[in-house]
C-alpha cells in the first residue's frame, strides 16, 4: 500500500540528488512503496553527505565506521545538515516510523521515533535515548522488520530481540530482524552468540560452526534443571527449528520437545541438549562424522564396492537413473548389472532424476512434465517396480520467490505426469525449504534433502522437512583398493526404504526421439507447405477464413507447425510412454490449428458464458465429452491413472483443461488415438501400425468412418503424417 510520507522521501531523494545522477542511480519511482530501491538510494545519500566518495547499495564497514569517528553517534547535537537529518527522517518513514515533516530537525517527533526503533530491535539497555548510534543506523538503512509481521512468533521475536541486546556491543555483531520469523541472519547470529560465549574472542568469533565451535560445545551439554545463558541459547535453538518449547530455562516441556526433536531426526534419544543435538539445530548437516546407513554417489556399485558399503553399515544406495552427458562422469547413471548386484549383496536402490536443475530458469510446469516422462520411461528401463520414489532434482540455493515462480510449478507438471501416467511415487531432492514448499503443495511425498550445502540461503534458518527420507550430510569414501567409493553419506529416516527387486527392463528400440531442428525443420516445413497447398490448404487462406480473421486470429501453416515443434518434447514423450508414432498425434493436432475458424472462436466463447455446455477446443480441437470417454477408456485399460470422470460433474472441468491447457489437449489427443482404436475394433496403434489402419485412425479423429466427411479427412491427414513421419524417422535413425 502506497504511503504519502514515503512518496515525499522519494521525492525528496530526486529533487535533491539530481534525480539520482549525484548517487550514481536512476531516478526512482515516487510510488510511495517502500522496497530495496529506495532504501539503496537513502543509504547513497547518508554516504555523499557524509563525504565518502565510493558511494554503494550496502552499508558497510566504511559507512559504519565514518559515522562512528565522525559523529560518534547522530542526534540534534552533531547530525551535520539539514539534508542528513531529512535522510534519517525519510528512513524512518520507509521504516514504518514517524520522521516528522522531513524537514531537516531532529526534533521531538524523530527522538520518539529512534527510542521506538531501539526498544523494537531490544537494544534500550545498550543504547538508552534517542541517538541514532552507529549499528542502529546499519538497522534503520534495510529491509528488516523490528515488529512481528506476516504471522511470525512472537516468541522468536523475543529470541531475536534478546540476542541484539545481549551481544550487539560485540565488534561483529549487527542487528538481526525482529519480525518473529527464523531466517538466515538469525542462524548465523545463534552461531556467534555460542561463540561468544564459548569465550571466543572478538576477530575469532566469525559465525562458523569450525572445529572450536564443535570442541566447545562437546562439553556444553545442557539437561533438565538447566538455567542461565547456556539453556536459553539451546532452547531458542528449538524454538527457532519450530520445536513447541518454552524459551528460558530447560525444564520438563523441553526434555519432551528434546525427545520428539531426537527422534525426529534419528539422533539417539537422551533428552539432553548433547553435540549431536547441538549440531543438528544450528547448522543443517548437524553432527557430519555421523554414521549413516543410506548413500549416492556418481560411481557404479560393483560387487566389490557393494561389499564395502554394507561392511560400512549402509543399507539403501542412491544412484541416478540417466545421464545427460555422454563425456561428464561415466558412471553416473546405473550402470548395466549394477541393480542386479545390488540385489545379491542385500542393498536396496533409490532413484535419482537430475539432467540440469541448477538455475531458476530450468525449472516450469512443461520441463516438470517432460522430465517426468523421461524419468518414467528410464525408471521402466532400468526395472524400477511400481511403487518406486523418484526423487526429482534442485540442484541450487533457490530464493523463496523463485520457488513460488518456477519450482513449485515444475513439481506440478512432474506430480500431474507421474501420476497419470505411471505408478511411480514422487520424491524432491534439495535445500530444506525447497523441499518443505513442495511437499505443503502436495507435489512431492518425500524429501532428500541436500543438507550438505550448510550455506544455502534454503537451508539456513529452516528446520527439516517434515516428510524427509534421506539427509545428506557429508562426502566421505568408504572401502579401499578395488572396493573404495566416493560417496555422500546420508541418514536414513525410514520414510522410503528404496527398492531391493527389479523387474527385467523395458527396451525403448525404435521410440521416437526429439526431432532434430537443426538438421530438419526448414525442409520439414517446406515439405508441409507444399503437401498441404497441394490439397487446397495454402499457406494462409480457406475455409473460414478472411481478411479480418487474418489479423484476429488466423493460423497460418507455419504458425501451427512451429506450435507443434513448440511442443516436440511433450509429442515425443507421450509417443513413447503409448509406444506408438508421435506422428499419429502431431498430424491431427497441426491440422486443427491450421484449421481453426471464428467459428470455433464463437463456440468456445458460448461455452465460457454459459450458453453451450461444450465445443471443440483447443490446440486438438476436442470435445468435452469425447475427452471424458478416451480417458475414461485408458483408465480401464491401465494405461493411465486416476478417478474415472462423468459428464455430469466433470465436463466443465475437462473442458476448461481443454481449452487453456496446450499440455492437457496433446496427452488427451494422444489418449483418443488409443481410444479410436478401441472404436473401430482394430489393434492399439503401435510402432508397426498399418497404413491402412493409421488412415483409419486419423480419420476417426473426425467422426465415424461411414462418414465421408471423416473418410476424408482421413485422406488428407495421411498425407500429412506421411510427411511428419519421414522426418520422425530421420531422427530416430540418424
């Protein structure tokens, strides 16, 4: 929401500093709307009115120390302008607080305002008044919140406040957030106040949880009864891993909470605040010389190798299903016989599905689905039985945001896919908070989460994954000679126990495979353009269509065939999930965009109003109803899951799936192909399928084939798949 005295600080940065030329930015939006922006630009400001050349976004050391040896502090008495002062005043506002009328005074309304600010990052009894000292200054200049906002703990706010106050005159120790949520600062600070106490001197105290830090907490061992600093610290470090105990002092409630934290987290169960429990709330890999009795690794297990890691305890051996590379880390997929020696030696096998996955734009709802498709059909491959968790991939610190933007609906598409298609189970590999996001939006049933990678913003300052299976804590190598593996060692939770038998592999000879763009679009379209003017179809122009159309929504030939080479990927992996020529959906599907009219326009919009309860839709053109019976029918055969649907409750639904959702119309084509088969009584289309019955079949795409309507149809749609089928072969044989 905008606010007006945010607006006049905006203002006020532009009027004065030149619309940002001065401060070396742009001018910024006077929106009233508090951001990073505009904050930036004051920190700026404070610094040309302080004299520092350099001018920066961060308020650091050079900046802290210049009003430190400068001023001492900032008040009436030694603010050196009235420009300084109108910056702590704009601050203020875009704090929250009152900072009077911007009008350079430091003035009875700023002092209430500053004490305020003080008393809500809990540092009254360090800085008592109203002077702006110099790391409450480093406070006013960001983003944090001092009050509890967006539903956070007022017990964490109390944490957060007491440790400001506790260690803020410590040389490097700044201000956390007092908003009652945990975070990564908030971690980080839990860390240097153990430190601090271990009596780690100022310059060694750095917030790492090194060797001291471990020594020292090795013999500071809390237990029921416990009070002082000592209990306060380890029961805050429950509170913040949102463990329901009281902070203060270590009484009965936290011996229970202990229990249930230990159990939790498979650590052994003493109800007493020991290293491994130490460990274990304040950095996410916890205790790593841990034995773990689950593993992955990039290396085949052979007999020798498996031998070596049950010797070493481990029961459950994670591996990777495919390999995009042909030159990066040979053994990285499974490897030929290497399940079955899994086997023999007792282990049990989970699978893992990465090819990228290691930068936000990887991740969408159509990657989701295609690289659950090709995980399906590798888990088939290599004999993964029904039942199996895949765990799909993030490979990166991903930002809650971008987690909200891409990887929840990548796991959508993954989720959607997995479960219609296969009776595989969906699993998410990643940092903490990527993991529990997934799971609380239903995508992913259990977790392996990437602990190892302590640094991660994703990791730090959230608590474990309620549904986590594996716990990846350290790289280690177990065995020696023909036997050592490089392996990251994991706990196991007992949520997903892997797979200890396989079924002989699905073969994939003579699938379709993306078609090569490089090597063929441009002839393939030619070849498009020229067999569809050939039979009347130009490349603008037709049934339907007129000059007004051309600019309103007309599909040309080229527009439809790049949609469907748009959508190569998903055509391609429905083929070989339904093992049958991807042509044979692709034909009919570039036909209907290429046909579409104002009159299946006018259809779909008397549905959306409520006049029609159906129509045609879509890139395929599908009704409602013909939807509801393909998948109904693949459902019966096996061949998909889930709820059979009726036309009473589920025409709507399907049909709005139809219509706004490209991936939905091709899997829904793709069914109907299997389905129009079953309707004309000849085999299920296949990789062998007849001319005769692929007429057949394209032609009861349009309607019964005594109808000659549809038997033509069925004429001029082989031509088509002829000519998307040589390319098809091309690339699968290339």
């Amino acid at each position: 929401m905008a606010d007006e005295m945010v607006r006049l600080a905006q203002r006020f940065v532009n009027t004065t500093y030149g619309n940002g030329a001065t401060l070396g930015i742009s001018k910024l939006d006077e929106n009233g709307v508090t951001s990073w922006t505009t904050m930036y630009a004051l920190t700026r400001a404070l610094q040309y009115e302080m004299g520092i050349t350099s001018l920066s976004d961060s308020f650091g050391p050079t900046t802290l120390g210049t009003i430190g040896s400068k001023y001492g502090k900032l008040d009436e008495t030694t603010v050196p302008s009235a420009n300084f002062c109108r910056i702590i005043q704009s601050a203020l506002y875009c704090k929250g607080y009152d900072g009077g009328e911007i009008d350079g005074k430091y003035n009875s309304r700023v002092k209430a305002s500053v004490a305020k600010l003080i008393q809500n990052m809990g540092l009254s009894a360090a800085y008592p008044g109203s002077s702006l000292w110099p790391k409450v200054a480093k406070g006013l200049f960001n983003m944090d919140a001092y009050v509890t906002v967006n539903g956070g703990s007022d017990t964490i706010r109390t944490i957060q406040q007491w440790l400001n106050g506790r260690y803020i005159l410590r040389k490097d120790f700044y201000a956390i957030p007092c908003d009652g949520h945990h975070s990564r600062d908030v971690a980080k600070s839990m860390l240097f106040a153990v430190q601090y106490e271990l009596g780690m001197a100022d310059g060694t105290a750095n917030g790492a949880f090194g060797p001291g830090t471990q020594a020292g907490l090795k013999s500071h061992t809390v237990s029921a009864g416990a009070t002082g600093t000592w209990a306060q610290l380890f029961t805050a470090a429950m509170v913040l891993n949102k463990r329901a105990v009281p902070f203060g002092d270590f009484t009965g409630a936290v011996k229970t909470g202990v229990e249930s934290f230990q159990s939790f987290m498979k650590l052994p169960v003493t109800g007493s605040g020991d290293f491994q429990t130490w460990a274990s709330l304040l950095v996410s890999y916890g205790d790593q010389t841990r034995k773990g009795t689950a593993c992955d690794g990039v290396t085949m297990i052979t007999q020798a190798r498996a031998e070596a890691l049950k010797a070493a305890g481990y029961k459950y051996v994670g591996r990777y299903l495919y390999n995009p590379s042909t030159t990066s880390l040979p053994e990285k997929a499974i490897q030929p016989g290497e399940l079955a020696t899994i086997k023999a030696n007792g282990l049990r096998c989970f699978p893992i599905f990465q090819t990228w996955s290691r930068s936000a734009d990887y991740f969408s709802y159509n990657q989701g689905t295609g690289d659950a498709f090709k995980a399906i059909e590798w888990a088939q491959y290599h004999g993964f039985k029904p039942g199996t968790i895949i765990y799909f991939a993030v490979d990166y610190d991903a930002m809650d945001g971008e987690i909200t933007e891409y990887i929840v609906p990548h796991f959508r598409g993954v989720m959607r896919t997995i479960a219609e298609n296969s009776g595989y189970r969906v699993g998410v590999y990643g940092p903490r908070n990527v993991c529990q996001r997934v799971a609380d939006a239903g995508f992913a049933e259990t977790s392996f989460v990437s602990d190892m990678s302590s640094g991660f913003s994703g990791n730090l300052g959230y608590p474990m994954p309620t549904n986590w299976a594996f716990d990846q804590i350290a790289t280690i190598t177990v065995g020696s000679g023909a036997g050592s593996i490089n392996i990251d060692n994991n706990i196991a939770s007992g949520r997903d126990l892997g797979q200890a038998d396989f079924n002989a592999g699905a073969s994939s000879d003579g699938l379709d495979v993306d078609l090569d763009k490089t090597a063929y679009r441009d002839s393939m379209l030619t070849d498009v353009r020229q067999y569809l003017t050939k039979i009347g179809v130009p490349e603008t122009g037709g049934d339907g269509w007129d000059k007004d159309w051309a600019t309103t929504g007309g599909i040309t030939t080229t527009k439809a065939f790049d949609l469907v080479l748009s959508a190569d990927w998903l055509f391609t992996s429905l083929a070989r999930q339904l093992r049958l020529r991807k042509a044979l959906i692709q034909a009919p599907v570039m036909w209907e965009l290429r046909k579409l009219n104002p009159g299946d326009v006018v259809a779909d919009m008397a549905v959306r109003n409520g006049l029609k309860e159906d129509s045609s839709t879509g890139w395929g053109q599908i009704f409602a109803w013909v939807a509801i019976e393909a998948r109904n029918y693949c459902m019966q055969q096996g061949i998909i899951n889930g709820t059979p649907l009726t036309k009473s409750a589920d025409l709507k639904s399907v049909w709005t799936n139809l219509s706004t959702d490209e991936t939905y119309n091709i899997r829904t084509a793709g069914y109907l192909t299997v389905y129009n088969a079953h309707q004309l009584g000849i085999p299920r289309p296949g990789l062998n399928t007849s001319a005769a019955h692929t007429q057949d079949l394209l032609a009861r795409y349009n309607g019964p084939i005594t109808d000659p309507d549809a038997r033509e149809y069925g004429k001029q749609l082989m031509g088509l798949y002829s000519v998307l089928e040589n390319y098809n072969r091309l690339s699968r044989t290339k």
